[in-house]
C-alpha cells in the first residue's frame, strides 16, 4: 500500500470540497467575480484527484481515504467561509414596546437601527433592524445580551445593499451610485439651504412656520367649505 498516494488522494479530495463550499457560500451572497475563478480551479483538482482513484477502485481503502477528504474538505470550507465572515448580516431584535434602551444604545456605538412596531401573542413589541458586517456580527450579539438579556433576536444574510444608513460603509462593489447624481443632489440642497436662510433674514420667521402657517389656512378653508355646504343642504 503506497501510504503517501493516500495522503495525495486525501488532501485532494479535501482541497476540491474546500473550494467547493467557499465557492458555493460566495455565489449565494453574490461574489460573482470571485466564484468564476474559484470553480475553475475546484474542477481542476477533482479531476486530478478522481483519475488518481479511479486506478484502484479494487482496493476499498483509497475510496474510505477519498470519502474521508470529502467530509474533512466541507468541515474546512464552512470553517474558512465563517473566519472570512464576507458580506453583511441583518440582525432583528424584538423588545418590549416602550424600552428605548437598546435601540438608543446601539446607535450611540455607530449602529443604525431602525424601529417598527409588532403585535405578539403578550403584547405590543418594538422590532430593531440592524444592518452589521458579518465580521462584526458576534460583537453586535454580544453587546445585546449585555443590555437587553431577555431580547430576543435572529439574523439572516443581506444580499443586496443599497442606500440608507450605511451607503457610504460598505463594498463600492455593492452599491451602484451615480456620482453624477449625489453631485447634483448635493448642489440642489446647498441652494436650498441657502435660499432659506436669506428667507428667514427678511421675514423674520422660520420655513417650517411658514408651512404651520399654511397648514393652517387650508384646514380653516375647509372648515369654510363645510359650513357652505351645510347651508346648500339646509337650503
């Protein structure tokens, strides 16, 4: 028994099913450059590794050598892919209603949360989105046992990624932004902002009063045009 085509044969099968998971994980969370390169590499190896078993298929150990490459290679891929912790993760976190604690927080640590309202079986629940990197995903859980010890919360894979609080933070690659656009969106609210403040100089009160003011007028209007049709009706 050649015991050093057996290593060879098991370290083989290992590095193929190693880039097999890595390259299945990449091209579910959307790494369609990386993954390519990756496969072409794979089926290199597991036709090396294949035509080598193939030649002595009579002697059962060079396939329990083969099949144990295999398990160990999908133990090493899921191991490397979690280390790697590649892309972004979505964290919900479910509190009482009217605990303001972890949200305001978390967001004092640099997190951006966002806060909607569920209905539970014991009652109203405030629901936390947060949007992590995966590499900093264990520190985000640990930092929500700390606070909140009975929140209850699940995480998933985010995929795609695009605006929002952490537009400017994440991979170029994720996010297709005009330049062009945030230029011109820029420049339209710097005029704006301006335009407001020689308003406020002249007027002597502020836009947003401005706006109360009209709010205003428009619910007296149709208290007016209420009254009008009463009388039509009367009439």
């Amino acid at each position: 028994m050649d015991w050093s085509l057996l290593l060879q044969i098991f370290l083989i099968n290992l590095i193929y099913i190693m880039l097999n998971t890595i390259r299945t994980l990449l091209t579910m969370r959307g790494y369609q450059k990386i993954a390519p390169i990756i496969a072409v590499v794979e089926v290199t190896v597991y036709t090396l590794g294949l035509s080598m078993v193939m030649q002595y298929l009579s002697n059962p150990i060079y396939l329990i050598v083969y099949a144990l490459g295999f398990g160990v290679g999908i133990y090493c891929g899921m191991l490397i892919e979690t280390k790697l912790a590649l892309g972004y993760s979505v964290v919900e976190v479910y509190v009482q209603n009217d605990d303001h604690t972890l949200a305001n927080a978390l967001r004092e640590r640099g997190y951006g949360v966002t806060i909607q309202v569920g209905y539970g079986r014991d009652g109203d629940r405030l629901i936390l989105t947060i949007l992590t990197p995966r590499s900093n995903e264990i520190y985000l859980h640990r930092t929500i046992d700390e606070i909140d010890p009975k929140a209850f919360y699940l995480s998933y894979d985010a995929k795609y990624i695009h605006g929002g609080f952490w537009s400017k933070r994440v991979n170029p690659r994720l996010i297709k932004r005009s330049k062009a656009k945030d230029q011109q969106t820029d420049n339209i609210v710097v005029e704006e902002v301006e335009s407001r403040e020689e308003y406020v100089e002249e007027t002597g009160y502020s836009f947003e009063e401005e706006v109360k003011q009209e709010a205003q007028d428009t619910s007296f209007e149709q208290e007016l045009n209420q009254e009008s049709d009463k009388n039509s009706d009367k009439e």
